[in-house]
C-alpha cells in the first residue's frame, strides 16, 4: 500500500484559502497521528501563522474536541474504501432427467427384520478457540502543565500522549489559588509561595507608581501656580 502524502505547502496555501471564504477544508489522518485512529477525517480548524510543530487545528469528525497536529500527521488524499468480498456464484444443481416412459412396478420384495443403524459416534469436546478478544487500546497519557512568570502571569498546557492537544492558555492567578488547595500540601505551598511573591511585586510596582504620580502632581501644581 503506497502511503499516503502529507500536507504539502500548496495544501497549506489552499486550507488558508478556504478557510477565509468560510468553506470546509477536509484532511485525513495519516499512520502518523497520535491519539487518533489513520485514515479517519477532520475538518481544519485554524493554521497558524508560525509553521513550525503542531501547527494545524482540527475537529475530527463526529468530535467536538479540536487537537493541533503537523502537516506529516494529515493528508488530502481520501483512503480507499473497503470492498466487500464478492460472494462465489452457488454449484449447479443436478439436472433433471427427461420424463420417459411409465415401468412396470417392480415385484415386492419379501419382508424381513430392518437393519439395525450403526452406533452413533461420541462428540469430542469443544476446543478453546485460539486468540478471543482483542485488548483494548491502553489509553495515552494526560499532562497539565502549569507555568507562571516572574510577574505573576500563569498559563496551562495540555498534552496526550505526545501531542499537544491545549497550548499555552492564560488562566487568571486566582483561578489558580482556588485549584491550588485541592492539591496536595507540597504543591499548594509551591504555587502559594509563587503567588506571594508575584503578590509582593505587584504592592512594590504600586508604590512606585504612586510615588511618581505624587512628584507629577507636585510639579504640575508648581508651573501652574
């Protein structure tokens, strides 16, 4: 089997193009994909103007989720279908002979004791068939990241097995404090120190700034009087 082309720059600048005019733009995942079953479709979301990663969101079909992946991992050739398996043409039943003419009957034969059937034969027990169900897939793996900069701003990411699935998103501090004491005690006090000294920084910018706006007013108080 020849396998399938991944999304080539041209398939790029055409998913752009009808996703501006506001028309579907259909992929198919290739054997590339992670978390996802190949040869299923998806409709293209978004594509980001970076081309670099997992750049390229999708919906697959009959999902709601959406989930970024690579050019490798999506292609616009549509998969063969599955034929069915022609079924054989049944034998040819044995022709009639022609209608001849009536036989006298035959003479009776002399009644006599009818045999005795031969003796049926045991059944061998049922074998264990080999193989049986197949295992179900073991489920990938959930990250969730948490980051936060050195002004108190925090965002979280999302990863399933090797894909990213959420990029990083903002998520408001507080937000954070509330998760953060249903967590265990080592990481409450984690993000809690983070979130003072964010708190701590954040009193000293303001004090600053009040300190400025108070040499401001007193200077513009000065040139009008």
């Amino acid at each position: 089997m020849v396998a399938p082309v991944a999304l080539s720059e041209e398939d790029l600048v055409a998913a752009r193009a009808e996703l501006a005019a506001g028309r579907p733009f259909t992929v198919w995942f290739t054997p590339a994909a992670v978390g996802v079953p190949a040869n299923g479709s998806a409709r293209v979301v978004s594509i980001d103007d970076v081309a670099e990663g997992d750049f390229i969101q999708v919906r697959p079909a009959g999902s709601r989720d959406a989930l970024f992946c690579s050019p490798s991992e999506l292609t616009r050739t549509r998969p063969p279908r599955k034929q069915a398996k022609k079924q054989p043409d049944p034998a040819p039943g044995p022709v009639a002979p022609a209608e001849s003419a009536p036989r006298p009957p035959a003479p009776l034969p002399e009644k006599s004791a009818p045999p005795k059937p031969p003796p049926l034969p045991e059944k061998a027990p049922d074998r264990p068939r080999s193989g049986g169900a197949r295992p179900a897939a073991r489920p990938a793996e959930v990250t969730v990241t948490l980051n936060a900069t050195t002004d108190g701003e925090w965002t979280v990411e999302v990863m399933i097995g090797k894909k990213r699935v959420v990029r990083p998103t903002p998520v408001q501090a507080g937000d954070v404090a509330k998760a953060a004491r249903s967590l265990p005690s080592p990481v409450a006090e984690a993000i809690e120190s983070s979130l003072e000294a964010a708190r701590h920084r954040q009193v000293e910018r303001v004090e600053r700034l009040r300190a400025e706006l108070d040499a401001a007013q007193r200077a513009l108080q000065e040139l009008s009087g």
